[in-house]
C-alpha cells in the first residue's frame, strides 16, 4: 500500500472570489498560493488510485483472492 497526496487545484491569490466589497483573493493575501491535496491510495500491483480506503481495500482483494 502507498499512500499519496495528489495536487488537485493550485490557486493563485488573485483569482479567488472576494466577500462584497472586499477585493479578490483579499482573505488569502498573506499566501503565495493555495494548494489542495487529494490523498490517494495506490496499489503496487497494478497501479490503481483510490481516494476511499474502503474501495482500495476492496480492490487488493482482486489480486489476493
């Protein structure tokens, strides 16, 4: 089993929507950019990415039996 994180967005400041009023990205103007992870689970055998334990799991059983 492999546990990985998976860049699934990367925002930049700017380009968030801001509250009324406010200017865009103004809540997260002391980051450089937001990124978002996925954590995935990968299977050795085959290579296969599941982001649900429960259904890796389930898959590991269609290499062991």
């Amino acid at each position: 089993e492999t546990l990985r994180w998976t860049v699934v967005q990367h925002i930049e400041p700017g380009s968030l929507p801001g509250a009324s009023g406010a200017k865009p990205g103004a809540a997260f103007s002391d980051f450089g950019s937001i990124i978002v992870l996925q954590k995935s689970y990968e299977c050795r055998e085959c290579g296969k990415t599941f982001s649900c334990s429960s259904h890796f799991s389930k898959h590991r059983r269609t290499h062991t039996g």
